[in-house]
C-alpha cells in the first residue's frame, strides 16, 4: 500500500515519498511581487485547492499571514475560481495577489508557463499569465469624477472619486511623501487612497493607503492603476507608463493601457511554498 501511495503521491508533487498530512492539504506558495532594483515588492499567499475553503477558514489564514492580500484559488472544471482577503476582510479585486496566483499556477503545474489564464472573481473574469518569474493581469479601465481637494490633503492639487477610491494628484514627490499614514485614520477614511504625481509622461510616483481594509499603507498596488490609468490618458495621452510605488518595501508596475483593459505586470519572487489545512484556521 505504500509503495502505491508513493507513486501516486510522486505523480502528484514530484516527491518521492508520501506525506500524509501534506495529502490532507492544499497547496501553498508566498510570493513578493512587483520586485525591481531596490525595491521589495508586495507580499501575497495563495492557497490553491479543488475545493472551496469556508470564508471563515480563508479570513483566519490571511488574518494570520498579515499579508496585504492572500488569494484563494479553487479548481474546478473548466472554471478556476479566485477571492482576494486582506488581514480583515475581503475584497473586490486585487492586482498583485492576481499575479501571484497565475506564477502559483505555473509552479503548480496546473498552467504552462506564458499561457493566458482565466479567473472568475467577484469583478467578473480576469485574464493573467506569468512564466514563474514575470506576471501580468488584466485589469478593467474604470472612470472616476473630479471632486474639491479634501481638507485633510491641503497640498494635493487635485482630486478625483470613485466607489470606494479617493485619488489625490500631487505636484511633486516631496509632496507625496509628505502624507502621514497616522493622520489619515483620525480623519476616518472609509476607503482607499491613490496618491501620484506624474513625474515625466512615461512615469509616476504613488502611494496607496486602505486602513479601513487593515492595510496602513499598501507596499505595492496593481489595482490602482485600473483607474490611474485612464486618467493618465485623458490627461496626458499616456498609454503606457512605469509607475513606482514609494512604500517602505517600494515596487514597480508596469503599465499598458489598451482598449480590452489595463494591463499591469511586473517581477515576482517566490518566498515560500508548502500545505495549509484548512482545519487549522
């Protein structure tokens, strides 16, 4: 029996010797995406299964990791099912742990490397790929209204909204930098802020903030540029930009928008893989 367990378990994992309590679980890979010269990127777990995790489960493991995000993957077929949940809560869409996801797929082997891969998510179907070192996603464009500067950004020169978004353009990075994470939760924010500045038309600088969600400071956001993105080209013309992140880990996205959606993508890093129990959380 176990010498057939050992087969089965080697066609399976590509390891040789059975371990039962890994066969009870589902897979697990941490990755640090968005990484580039200095920069650390932002952290994501994802947990791929065949079958879905109750909420409960899925809320106390990214409430444990403390990653910005940690996406949930289930396999199922001809569908692959994905929800994004920050240390408190879920959320509608997430940009890096998207990426994360297809470079767990590959190194899964779920997927081949560059293929493009469909996600069904709470905004719809996504389309993604990663070759286990680069990724990218699919985004869609969304649009947001101008609005007066709040009070509490005094040096912002404009600003925009959209549900659940404040954006804030900034005239320079010193300005941008100038905001105090401490002094947005006494102002009561109940959603997320994107601040940029446009640096040249190929570049931008922005910072991200969701303390509502329990995230202080994002250290790097793909979803942000669904709606930076089309503001960039109805303001400037940009259809393609580099956009640095400047949290404390910093990161880079790049940027393509285009008449399907906005693609960001960028490089990943694996940090770490092994099995989550449902049970355990």
């Amino acid at each position: 029996m176990s010498v057939r367990l050992d087969r089965w378990w080697a066609k399976r994992t590509g390891q040789s010797t059975y371990d039962p309590v890994a066969a009870m679980s589902d897979s697990f890979y941490s990755f640090d995406v968005f990484v580039g010269d200095r920069h650390r990127g932002n952290s994501a777990g994802v947990v791929i299964t065949h079958e879905p995790w109750p909420d409960a489960s899925m809320q106390g493991l990214a409430s444990e990791l403390g990653f910005s995000e940690t996406a949930f993957i289930t396999i199922d077929p001809g569908n692959l099912y994905l929800r994004w949940f920050t240390p408190t809560t879920e959320v509608d869409l997430c940009g890096h742990a998207t990426a994360a996801t297809a470079a767990a797929l590959v190194a899964h082997g779920e997927v081949a490397p560059n293929s493009e891969i469909a996600v069904v998510t709470r905004s719809g179907t996504l389309r993604c790929g990663s070759d286990g070192h680069h990724a990218w996603v699919a985004l869609p464009g969304l649009s947001c209204i101008p609005v007066a500067v709040p009070a509490w950004a005094a040096l912002a020169q404009a600003a925009w909204e959209a549900p659940g978004w404040t954006l804030l353009e900034f005239g320079d990075r010193d300005s941008l930098l100038s905001i105090s994470s401490s002094s947005l939760a006494h102002v009561g924010i109940g959603g997320l802020i994107a601040a940029f500045v446009i640096e040249t038309p190929t570049q931008c600088a922005l910072r991200v903030f969701a303390p509502a969600l329990g995230i202080v400071e994002d250290p790097v956001t793909g979803s942000a540029h669904s709606y930076i993105a089309p503001l960039l080209r109805d303001r400037i013309g940009a259809t393609r930009y580099r956009a640095e992140q400047c949290s404390q880990r910093g990161g880079i996205v790049e940027v393509l928008h285009e008449a399907q959606g906005v693609i960001v993508s960028g490089v990943l890093a694996l940090t770490g893989q092994g099995w989550k129990d449902r049970g355990d959380y």
